[in-house]
C-alpha cells in the first residue's frame, strides 16, 4: 500500500513540476511558443491537482478498509500472546517443582 502511495506521489511531482519546467525550457531554448508553453504548464498543473485530490481520496478509502482486518490480526497476535503466556507460567510451575525435588534430594 505504501509503495503505491509513494509512486503516486512521485507522479504527481513530476507532472506538476517537470512539465512546466519542460515546457519553460523548450520555450526559452527551443523557440516553443511562449501561450502554447504556458497553456501546457497550466494543463499539467491541473492535472498534478486532480490526480493529488483522487489520490489522497483512495488513499484514505485503503486505509479505512484495511483498519478491520489490522484489528483482527491485532486480536489474533494478542490470542498468540496469552497463550504464550499461560505455556510459560506451566513452565515455571514445573521448574519449581523440580527445584523442590532437586533440594528435597540434597537433604
């Protein structure tokens, strides 16, 4: 999800800043029409915009939609994590016994 957003926003930079500086440079240095360069930069400033607003739009329809199974991994890592738990206080449960054992045998 995130590479998609971080592509996103990298097309979106490009058009709004590399097409009117394209534009200003073929117009300077190639004898492009100087409207003609304008109109272009314009068009693609529009365009950097719109795609920017849809964009940030799906972007946080994504995050929304991803929010409930985030919550239901979360509730299985912590399901994991009790039992986990529980295993580990057997484990010292037994330990203490074989302590007891072991110091019983020593006397």
């Amino acid at each position: 999800m995130y590479r998609t957003s971080i592509l996103t926003a990298l097309c979106i930079v490009l058009i709004g800043f590399g097409v009117p500086a394209l534009s200003m440079y073929f117009s300077v240095y190639q004898n492009l029409n100087s409207i003609i360069a304008g109109l272009i930069a314009l068009l693609a400033l529009i365009v950097a915009g719109l795609l920017a607003v849809i964009g940030i739009a799906i972007g946080s329809e994504a995050t929304e939609s991803a929010l409930p199974m985030a919550e239901g991994k979360l509730d299985r890592l912590r399901e994991h994590q009790r039992a986990t738990l529980e295993e580990i206080d057997d484990v010292v449960d037994v330990l203490k016994e074989i302590r007891d054992l072991l110091k019983a045998a020593q006397e």
